[in-house]
C-alpha cells in the first residue's frame, strides 16, 4: 500500500480580522450532520465547524477544548481535509488543549485558491485563520507532510509566536529536488511514477492547492535557525519506498534522502530532536495516535 505525502501517494510520492462568519453545522467522522452543531470524533464532542474569512476568503476550521488552555493549530499534509488527518487525535488534545483545524484553500470546506501560492502565501493564510479564530499566542503547531513547510515557513515569518513544532513525518527541505534529479521522467521507467508525484507540485495548474512548488521548495531549503524554538520531528518506522515500481537502490536512495530532510529540520533549532515511531507509517496521527497526543502534550507544557 503505498504511503501518502499528505495527499500524494508515494506511489505518485508518495484583516485585517474579520468577524466569524456564519457558522456552519458540524460534520462528524463519517460526514454527516448532527442536529447540535457539533463534530464527533473519536467518541468525544469537537466543537463547531466554522466558515472563517481571511482575505476575502473562507476556511473551514475545527475547534475543540477550552478557551485558555494552551493553543495548538493542526496543519494537515497537501490535498487532505481536516477531518481525514485529525480525526484520530484532535479531540483527545482537546482535553488539555484548545485544538483547532482547518482546511486549506483548495481542500476539504474552505474556498478554491484564487490564483497560485507559496508556502508564504500559506503562511499568511494560517496567520489569519489563527487571528480570526482568536488564538492565543504562542502557539503549537502540528503539521504532517507537505503541512511541515506551511508550519516552518509561518515559523520563518512569526518566530515569537510559535511554542514549538510537532513534524509528523514532514518531508524535509531538499527531499523534493533530490526525487526530482534522481528518478527518471520517463513513465515507463521504475520510480518515474514517484517522481511524477513531486512533479505535480512544481506547477500550480497541476494540484488542487495551486502550490507553485518549483519556487516553493527552492525557498525552503533557505530556511533560517529559530533559535531554541522547540522541535520534534516524528518519522515513520515502516517504510513503504519499494512497494511500487521502484528499484530497491531507488528505494534506498529516497530513505537516505528523506533522513536527510529530517535532519534538517533539526538544524533549525537548538531544542530539537528526531524521534523513529514504532509501528508508524507515514500516517502517523493514525498509526500512533497517543504518541501524537504525548508529544503536543510535552510541547504545550501540560
């Protein structure tokens, strides 16, 4: 089965603050509505999905737990809604948390992108989702996948405001361009379909989220230290490199690259640390979802 980079197979690799707008009916684990507008997930209340505008336009978002308890924001991995990436552990950081969610432009209940972004344009938008949502600050942030370069980037631009990042599986900066120059183009050759995954971030016309990836992951591997800014960076255990057609020496070449990645997030920060999930796969809120809650658990202090 192959492993999703937030989205992508890796078979295919893989204001000024507004008002809170109307606020929509809640949507439980399955998609349907409860009567008391409120989502339920994991067996416990999360509370009301909401239609947030930021920029003249609308996010969906998810919030569960107390209003001044610890903030932690969710960022989920490319293409995937808030729903099917935080399901498994938001309402049990709610216990000691106030957890939100939300779905980027392009996914899930928020607006189609108007044009192409950024990771910085990505960054500005959860700026203002955080904004709009009233979250305290500083904040963790707990990203999967491709959502650990919004996170990082929206740490380049708002070091104060970051408590600490929780990278679940997050392609490091570089991993991108090194699939890129080591896999071949042509379909028929084994791995090109791993590569032709990356491909469809480098345009914008090419992935619902209109990433201008080409610019994006260039951007990334210039990422400045955060100084002593807390970060764990989770990695799967059980690789599925291979599992496609895929040379075993491809294979190989991608896992070192992808530690690689990892230990470049651990540059950025005095305070960081690198941690192999047992029984984890790349999804790890799903895998190893109490590993998930202990780690937001450290990081909030609580």
């Amino acid at each position: 089965m192959a492993m999703r980079l937030g989205g992508v197979t890796r078979a295919v690799v893989a204001g000024l603050a507004v008002a809170i707008l109307a606020a929509g009916c809640a949507t439980d684990a399955d998609g349907a509505r409860d009567a008391d507008d409120t989502a339920v997930v994991a067996g416990a209340k999360v509370g009301k999905v909401l239609d947030v505008r930021v920029h003249r336009k609308e996010f969906a978002t998810r919030c569960a737990g107390d209003e001044g308890e610890p903030s932690v924001m969710l960022v989920a991995g490319e293409g995937t809604d808030m729903a099917g990436a935080w399901d498994p552990v938001q309402s049990q950081i709610g216990r000691f948390a106030r957890v939100c969610a939300y779905d980027r432009l392009g996914v899930g209940g928020s607006d189609a992108p108007p044009r192409s972004q950024t990771l910085d344009d990505m960054a500005d938008d959860l700026d203002g989702v955080l904004r709009d949502l009233e979250m305290e600050r500083p904040v963790v942030l707990v990203a999967h996948s491709i959502g650990g370069f919004v996170a990082a980037s929206f740490a380049q631009q708002n070091r104060e405001d970051v408590a600490g990042l929780l990278l679940l599986d997050a392609a490091g900066p570089g991993f991108p361009q090194r699939v890129l120059r080591r896999l071949p183009r042509r379909d028929s050759a084994p791995g090109a379909a791993v590569r032709n995954g990356w491909q469809l971030l480098l345009d914008p016309a090419d992935n619902e989220e209109r990433l201008d990836g080409r610019s994006s992951f260039a951007a990334a591997e210039a990422y400045a230290p955060l100084g002593d800014v807390p970060i764990v960076a989770l990695t799967h255990s059980i690789s599925d490199f291979g599992e496609d057609d895929i040379r075993p020496r491809q294979a190989a070449d991608l896992e070192s690259a992808w530690e690689a990645g990892q230990n470049r997030w651990l540059s950025l920060s005095s305070q960081a640390r690198l941690e192999r999930v047992d029984l984890a796969g790349h999804d790890i809120a799903r895998d190893q979802p109490e590993v998930v809650v202990e780690r937001v658990r450290e990081l909030v202090g609580g």
